[in-house]
C-alpha cells in the first residue's frame, strides 16, 4: 500500500502519519501535538467551538456527509443548575471500518493514533460529554495496540481524567473492540452492541443526540472526520475552506483498489476528479487492461463509467451522477473481470452481514444471491433480470429498517444499467466472456448432477414398481 503527499498539496491528516512507528505523546507534541485541545480548553467556551466547526463546513467522512457541527447542534445543552440535565453525555468515535474497499480510518488509527485522541478531547469538551469510547472493528489488532498506548500516555500526562490541564473539564477514553458486525457501522447498532445488546440498529426518532447509549445524549462521529477538529482549531476556518475548491471544505482521504498499478491513500484535496485519483495517483490499469467502471465510495455505492470519470469527487458532485461519495474509497473493474460476479460477491457479503431484523433485507439479499449466482453460473433465465429490478425496488430507501439493503443493493441496479449485456451473455449463451471455460465447467457439473439425480429417481421408481 502506498501512503502519497504531494508537494502541491496540503495534507493536515497524514502529514504525520507514520506507520513503522507512530509519534509517541513526547513526539506528538514536538510537532503541535495538543495545542488545538488547549486552545478550546483555555480560550474557547464549548458553545464558541461549535460554532467553529459548524461554520468550517467540515461533513461527516463515513460516508453520509451530514455537516458535522449541525449534527453536535442537536445535542441538548443545559444549564448546570437545570435538574432535568442528563448526568452524562456520550462520545464514540466510529472506527468500525468494515466497508469492503476501505481502508483511509486504518491508515489513522495505526500512524497517527495520538491525533485521534487530541480531536476526542475537543469533541467531548464542545458537546460536554465525560464519557468517550473509540469503538474499533475487532480485526485491526495493531491498531488496537496503538491506541491504547497513545490513551495510556494522555492519561499519563493529564490529557484524560480528571480536571485536564488544570481545567474543570474532564473526560475518560475507553476503547472497545468489536466483535465483527458489519452492521455496527451504523450508529444505533453501535451503541446497541456497545450496551451488550443484539446489534440491530434502533428505530429513529429518537435520535443518538438526544437518547443515545444508556439513553443519554451521545455523539457518533467517523474517525477521519474528528481528526479534522485539531486542525482546524489550530488554523481556522478560512483555511479549512480554502483546502478545497468547492463547497465541501478540507480535504479528503481517497482510496484505489482493484487491478491498477498503485492501490492506496492519498489525501487531497475534497473534490478532486476520479479522472485524478484512478490515473494520476493510483497510476492507471495495469499492463494489458483497460478501465470499465468503478464504485466510488466503497461496496455500497452505486457504479459510474468512463464517461463519469471527469465527476469532482465530493457529495453533491457524485449524487448528481447517480452514487454517493461514501467513503471515497474506489473498486475498480477492469475489462478482464466479469461485473456479474463481481455484484454476486459483493451481495453474498451483504447477505451475510444482514442483521436479519426486516423482511426486504432478511430474505431481500439471500434471494439476489441465489438469483445472481443462477445467472453467473450460466443458468439464468431472461425473467430473472426482471426480479433482480423489482428486488432492488423492494429493498430501497424507506421500505427497510436501515441502509444496509438499500447499499447492498447499489451496486446491484446499475450494474444492471451499466454492464446490462454482461447478464444477457451469461443468460444467453449460458458462458461469460472473461472466463468461458470456467462457466462451461459449472454448467457441465451441474447438468451431470441434474442426470445423476434423474436417474437415481427413475431406479427408486422402478423398484417401488
């Protein structure tokens, strides 16, 4: 993996990021480290912060975009003599980064750990949370080592507990390692399985802001969206903006995975185009292939084209081409890949990860998978696209109980639109055009098994005569 920083290019995020060894609390602070906390401890009222970082126009980086200073806006705030005042607030950082074809949280969480800790301290402090967890996907082992070293030494040099820095502000960081569920990247599947509970994610209203874990008002923040927050303390806010040149201010941790020449993060600036991210960092396809699409933001997005590849890679620019930002990390497929398999792996993960709670996504995604895997394997029928579009209509936006179908089902529908002739080769000629004799193979063992069966029933019939 390549980890670029380009001269031309500011990069507040990775500038320090360090992966053989990241900066411990001494070296951290050599280079800035924690001057942000102490300015919003020491010279800024919560309320005067939140007004910082809503007016940075800093959005939300897991993938919905939501402006990230609305979002803690939502969060009630108290007098402290008010007795209906919660006895605490919540802060979690999501570092459950299970999104195939994403790995940018990662890259932070194991080169840059004290960087998160510091962004914890301003949030928590902004939204008067006392209580902070960084909530990480079970497999990310080295990272796990690292940031609890890096909460061990702010513990050990009063960053964290009680009374921070001489101030009447206090706050405890814990980390929790998840167990494995896709569906915790959602925010009340999260707290749901933080409170030790089945992670289904919750119905809403109510909000995280308002009842959130242990029915308290609680913040549910990405990772590379908190590690904005030092930055643009320390900066401000006509720097932030000015990192980008558009709307969608800062910049951005982009990813390329797929069969180009250099798959890896690279920090730009929001709204680069996915012409510069696939050929100008990740270097174009390898030798002998050619570019046939891409999901731009991660497994749940939808697919967009060679003719989409001037699009500038931020929220609204994407939305208008018919996908979602999302994570900003790109799967590319090359002209030698088949889209349908492609989809049908990409839907037995969904399938998979369903948390089983609504119908559309319990039955939704197994019945795509058995569907695709008819169609892959060269035994389709023509009707069968027509169930996979009314499949992707039964599992879309309000008709399930999260986002989870209607992500799944994404990349799903236009890879109907875009690679439509891919699906009628395999149901037509019962072969695929990347890997014919392979497809032969399975529709010969398949139709050998079919014979087997048949004549194993008309043995037993004739016995029974």
């Amino acid at each position: 993996m390549t980890v670029a920083k380009f001269n031309t290019v500011i990069t507040p995020l990775t500038q320090w990021v360090n992966l053989q060894q990241p900066l411990d609390f001494t070296a951290y602070c050599q280079v800035g480290g924690y001057q942000a906390a102490k300015i919003a401890l020491t010279e800024y009222q919560a309320h005067e912060v939140l007004e910082i970082v809503k007016n940075s126009g800093l959005k939300g980086r897991g993938g919905a975009g939501f402006p990230t200073g609305m979002k803690w806006s939502f969060v009630p705030m108290y007098a402290p003599e008010d007795k209906n005042a919660p006895d605490n607030k919540y802060l979690i950082a999501n570092a459950d980064e299970m999104e195939p074809g994403t790995f940018k949280d990662r890259l932070l969480l194991e080169g840059a750990p004290h960087q998160l800790v510091e962004a914890m301290i301003i949030a928590a402090y902004t939204i008067g949370a006392n209580k902070a967890y960084i909530f990480l996907r079970g497999e990310y082992h080295l990272a796990a080592k690292r940031l609890q070293q890096a909460i061990d030494e702010a513990y050990q040099h009063q960053w964290l507990g009680d009374n921070i820095q001489g101030s009447q502000f206090s706050l405890n960081l814990y980390l929790h390692c998840s167990a494995g569920r896709y569906i915790c990247g959602e925010e009340t599947a999260l707290i749901n399985a933080l409170e030790g509970k089945r992670a289904n994610p919750r119905a809403k209203p109510p909000f995280p802001q308002v009842s959130g874990l242990f029915g308290k008002p609680t913040i549910v923040n990405n990772v590379e969206t908190l590690c904005n927050l030092p930055h643009i303390l320390k900066n401000g806010i006509d720097w932030f903006q000015g990192l980008a040149p558009n709307s969608d201010a800062g910049t951005k941790i982009y990813g390329a995975c797929g069969r180009v020449k250099k798959p890896g993060l690279w920090e730009l600036p929001m709204g680069v185009t996915l012409r510069e991210v696939l050929y100008q960092h990740a270097g174009g396809m390898q030798a002998g292939l050619a570019f046939r699409g891409l999901l731009p933001g991660g497994a749940s997005t939808d697919f967009l084209v060679a003719e989409h590849l001037d699009t500038p890679m931020d929220y609204d620019s994407i939305a208008k081409v018919g996908s979602r930002l999302g994570t900003g990390g790109l799967i590319v497929l090359d002209d030698k890949n088949c889209p349908v398999a492609m989809v049908l792996n990409l839907m037995r993960f969904f399938a998979q990860e369903s948390c089983g709670y609504c119908t559309p996504c319990r039955d939704g995604t197994p019945w795509a998978v058995e569907v695709l895997a008819r169609i892959e394997q060269g035994q389709g029928r023509i009707q069968d696209l027509d169930t996979l579009s009314k499949l992707c209509d039964f599992m879309w936006i309000g008709k399930t109980h999260c986002a989870l179908a209607p992500g799944a089902v994404e990349p799903l529908r236009s890879a109907l639109k875009y690679f439509h002739d891919d699906f009628l080769q395999h149901i037509e000629h019962g072969c695929c055009h990347y890997n014919p004799s392979a497809i032969a193979k399975r529709r010969q063992v398949a139709q050998s098994s079919v014979q087997a069966v048949t004549t194993s029933s008309n043995m037993t019939g004739s016995a029974n005569e």
